[in-house]
C-alpha cells in the first residue's frame, strides 16, 4: 500500500519548483540550531552503540545537507528523495555521496537492510490518515536494534493541524500522537526533545528517538 499518486506528484512538483531556492536557504541552517545538532549527534552515537555495518538512510533529505552532516558524524548515510531536482542538487553538492529518487512509503530497500533512518522535517507532509504507512515502511527497512529519528513541526498541545507550509501542505503533530504512532511500528521511544521557535520560525519542533525492537542487529 502507497500514498495517493496525485498527493506524490504534487509534494515532487513544489518541491522541484523551488529546489534552488530551498538549496540556498537551507545551506547551513544547522549552524544556528544547538539543539538540534545535538539530537542528530545523539541519534549517530546510538547508531554506532548499536553495532552492524548497515547503512543509515536519511529519507526526504532535500538537497543533501543533512545527509552530509550524518556522514560528517561517522555513518555510512545516504539520502533519498521524491523530487528529481531536489536529488540533482544534492548530487552536484556532495558528489561523494550517494543519493536516489524514491519514495519513503514504498523505498526500494530489502527487508531489515538499514541501521537507522532519519526523517528530518518529510513525513510532515503525508496526510495523517496514510502516515502509519509511511512509519511502518521505516519499520520495514530498519534491522531489530537499528533507530529511527523523527523531526516534525508540534502542535502545541492541540490536534494533528494542516498549516500552509512554504512548500506545500504540511502537518503539525502532537508528540505523543506521532510516538504511539512509531511503536504500533514497532519502534520504542528512547527520548524527545521540544524546542521553540527560533528567529523567522513559526511553530514548536519536535524530536523523537526511537529504537526498533528485537534482538540486536549482526555486524
């Protein structure tokens, strides 16, 4: 099962009309934001406790930063994304790396094949009903003992909320909504992190690291 295909081509077609734009704005915006930096680096070190050689991929990473910073910090990552631009752009600025067109409710990933996913700021814009398809695809692909990091916009205390995201169409979640979500997906909560608004931000992000249960994965 798979999100609609007119709601894909929709998020692909915004995201390509403004991909040099969003390259731009994007390039170093970790550099201004502690906190998170800190749960990434958080989400490598468990990663790297975790043992195995399997790969971490960053799914909806844009034009690549985020993936370049997870290689900065020790993983073998690679990025996926539904924009074609979006993947041109992030190719042409880290031609070390590796990066694919695809989808993150349906990847083209071998069962238990990932140590880790990290989805920064991307399930924000699948609608609510179909994101258990999108969380139990991320349960698919991660190995027992591998982790999940998910970075969202919060509601604040209310209901699940559409909001007119730069973009396109995109959702705020309550925390606990999103993390009962990820365990029917089989993944445990190890923490959470809430942050305000910064400067030219509108709303609270939200952090949740998650482990997938089961035996730890083999090197």
């Amino acid at each position: 099962m798979t999100g609609s295909s007119s709601h894909l081509d929709a998020t692909a077609s915004a995201y390509d009309a403004v991909a040099t734009l969003y390259a731009e704005l994007t390039r170093g915006y970790l550099d201004a934001f502690p906190l998170d930096r800190a749960v990434l680096a958080a989400f490598a070190d468990s990663v790297r406790v975790g043992g195995g050689s399997r790969p971490v991929a960053e799914l909806g990473c844009g034009p690549g930063y985020l993936t370049a910073h997870l290689r900065g910090l020790g993983l073998d990552a690679f990025g996926i994304d539904l924009s074609p631009a979006m993947i041109d752009i992030a190719r042409t600025d880290y031609p070390g790396l590796r990066f694919e067109t695809g989808s993150m409710d349906a990847l083209d990933l071998a069962d238990g094949s990932l140590a880790g996913v990290v989805s920064w700021y991307s399930v924000i814009h699948a609608p609510p009903q179909e994101l258990p398809v999108y969380l139990a695809e991320f349960g698919r692909v991660v190995a027992p003992g591998g982790h999940l990091l998910l970075g969202f916009f919060e509601s604040e205390g209310g209901p699940v909320t559409a909001f007119d995201h730069k973009v396109t169409t995109a959702y705020r979640w309550p925390i606990d909504e999103l993390a009962r979500l990820a365990a029917d997906a089989g993944f445990d909560e190890i923490g959470r992190m809430l942050r305000e608004p910064g400067d030219e931000e509108r709303f609270r992000r939200g952090h949740l690291l998650m482990r997938k249960g089961g035996p730890e994965h083999s090197p």
